[in-house]
C-alpha cells in the first residue's frame, strides 16, 4: 500500500498525455499549470481529493483505492452514462466511506452537485475529451479549471493525430476533419500536440506535451509491419475471393449437366474464386500505399486521399494499354472512389445520432 504525500504548491496544474498507436505507434503527453496565490497543503486532518472523468466500470478507481490506504483519499468518479455508473456503484469495491459515483456531462454548463469548485487535488480524464465535439472543448477546459484546486494536477491521456485507431476508420465515418462516428454513434478526434497546447493553454500553464510513440513488430521475424497496406489488402482478398466465389459457384452450377450441379459450382468457385481474390488484393494494397503516401504529403485526412488514391490506381493497372487506356481507367477509378465517399459521408451523417441527455441524479 501507499501512502499520500503532502502536498504543497502555488499553482494549479494539470498534466495532459495524448496517446496515439499507429502503425509506427505514437502519442502525446502534457502538463500545464495555472498561476494562483493559494496553497494547498494536505496535512493529516485535510481530505486529498482525487476524481475521474470519463470512469467507465471503474478501471482506474478501484485500482487507486486499493493501491492506496491513506484514510485522507477521497475519490469522485463520474461519467456520462448512467450504465456505467450503475456498475462501478454494484461493484463489491465500491466503499461510499472513500468514493462516490455520479452522473455529470463535462462539456455541460454546470458543474456537478457531488463536488465543490477547486476542491479537486488530482483529475483524471483519460480517453475522454476525444468524444467531445470541437466546440465543446472551450466549455470541458473551463469546467475542469474550475473543479481544480490552485495547484491541482490535470492527468490527461487521448488519441493523437495518425492513430491506428484513425488509420483503421472507415472515410464514411468521417465527420469533420480528424473527427469520426462510432458505429454505435459516439464520437472519436484525433489531436495533435499543438492543439493540446492551445485548449489547455487559456487556462492551464503546459507543463509536459510529449508523444508516445509505439511500433508494431513481428518480433518472431523482426519485421516491422506496414499494417495499413496488410490490412487493405487482405480485406481485399477476402471480398474478391467471396464475391467471386459465389459468383462462379452459381455460374458453374446452372452450366453443368443435372445431378453434377453442385459438383461444378465447387469446380469453378475453386478455380475462378483465389484469383478475382488476388486480382482484389493487388487493388487493395496499390490503393492503400498510395492512400498513405498522399496523406504523408498533404498531411491531411479526408476524402480527397481516397479519390487520388483511386485514380492513381486505375491509371498504373491500365497502364499497359497506353496512355488512353489509363487515362479512361484513372478517371473511372477517381470517380467510383468520390462517389463512394459521397454515398459513406452522407449515411453517416445521415443517420448518426446523438446521446442522450442524461440528467444527473438529484443530490442526496
């Protein structure tokens, strides 16, 4: 167990991590500070403070109260779903002597009822921010600012920009530039350091910015892995080899004689079926390597990428036919790809939902 040092400081604090994995694996951390003319010194008889925004099943509230037995910790919990706070709350480690659990928006105009303003020593808010809407963010800065004691310390971590979480997106899912939907209609952004230093630095003093970098490796081979253009690519193979499959498994049952029907779909789905795959997959991965070489140069993500991407594409793989030929298949393959991407971005915000509202629960 650990026990809770003094704490003894002139400023508010707030320490930001941004986290990104890509597929050379990166992310940021940060922290900032805010001037004031308060000390807070936690001394025997003084309560430190310690609340997490976003606390999900209590993933990193039970932990802390069970690492640590000083009786002066206190610790608030809240998120935006009632769910999750009904599951920390049936949780056996849940002890209302040490912790509380409520529902609280952090992008909402006030602030909970459970905690007074700067009464909070430490904030977590890890994975949390991301879900908010630009425009939001101004309004969550202030409210943790104001929740946070001078000298209280921001502990921050989030997506950063080129995530393997964003590389993995689907462009129909696009919202705004770096901002995406879930399928189950949240929200995820994907920030940059500078960004992180403009949000927090109106009210916080940047303590920390930095990035966490991680790479994904075949350790067996020690091979690094260019897990975008796999990935594309087999998923290309899958769909071509499916499609294809079936398509020649029916062609070769309705041409074969009666009673050998099934028999000569399996022969043609077998024969016909790995090549359209392969066909696929050497789109797939062309288009994605040229997806993320255009990305590199414009550093940008939007759909742009994926109509250059296209044509580039139908341009090389025509490009034995002369110059017509491939000019002809670049125009066809930039036009199919902007008309997917108008079709994927006009569902998505078509049908993307907002959460509901959810009142917090009326003090005790």
């Amino acid at each position: 167990m650990h026990e809770l040092f003094n704490w003894t400081t002139d400023r508010k604090s707030a320490t930001k991590e941004h986290r990104t994995d890509t597929d050379d694996g990166h992310g940021d951390r940060g922290i900032a500070s805010k001037s004031g003319a308060i000390s807070a010194n936690a001394t025997s008889q003084s309560k430190f403070n310690i609340m997490e925004v976003g606390c999900g099943a209590g993933n990193a509230v039970f932990p802390i109260l069970a690492d640590i037995a000083d009786p002066r910790l206190f610790v608030y919990a809240c998120d935006y779903s009632q769910v999750a706070i009904d599951v920390v709350k049936a949780s056996e480690a849940y002890d209302q002597q040490r912790c509380t659990a409520f529902v609280w928006d952090l992008a909402g105009t006030e602030l909970p009822t459970d905690v007074q303003p700067e009464s909070i020593d430490i904030m977590l808010m890890i994975f949390v921010f991301s879900a908010l809407h630009p425009k939001q963010w101004n309004q969550a800065v202030d409210n943790a600012y104001r929740l946070l004691k001078p000298g209280g310390i921001l502990l921050f971590r989030d997506y950063g920009r080129n995530d393997l979480a964003q590389v993995r997106f689907k462009k129909s899912r696009l919202l705004e530039d770096n901002l995406y939907i879930r399928g189950d209609g949240t929200r995820v952004y994907f920030f940059t350091n500078d960004e992180l230093a403009e949000i927090f630095g109106a009210k916080f003093e940047i303590e920390q910015n930095a990035i966490d970098r991680r790479l994904l490796v075949n350790r067996k081979r020690e091979l690094k892995i260019p897990w975008v253009i796999l990935n594309d690519a087999g998923g290309a193979f899958a769909m071509g080899a499916i499609g294809g499959g079936t398509w020649h498994f029916i062609k070769g049952a309705r041409n074969s004689p009666y009673g050998e029907r099934f028999r000569g779909g399996m022969n043609a789905m077998r024969s016909r079926g790995p090549i359209i795959g392969g066909n696929f997959a050497v789109w797939g991965s062309m288009f994605s390597t040229f997806e993320c070489v255009l990305k590199g140069i414009r550093q940008k993500e939007d759909p742009w990428n994926s109509i250059g991407s296209g044509a580039i594409t139908g341009g090389l793989l025509a490009a034995r036919g002369g110059w017509k030929a491939a000019s002809v298949s670049a125009v066809f393959g930039g036009v199919l790809l902007a008309l997917i991407e108008g079709v994927g971005i006009t569902m998505s915000r078509a049908f993307a939902q907002q959460p509901p509202v959810i009142a917090p629960p009326p003090s005790q």
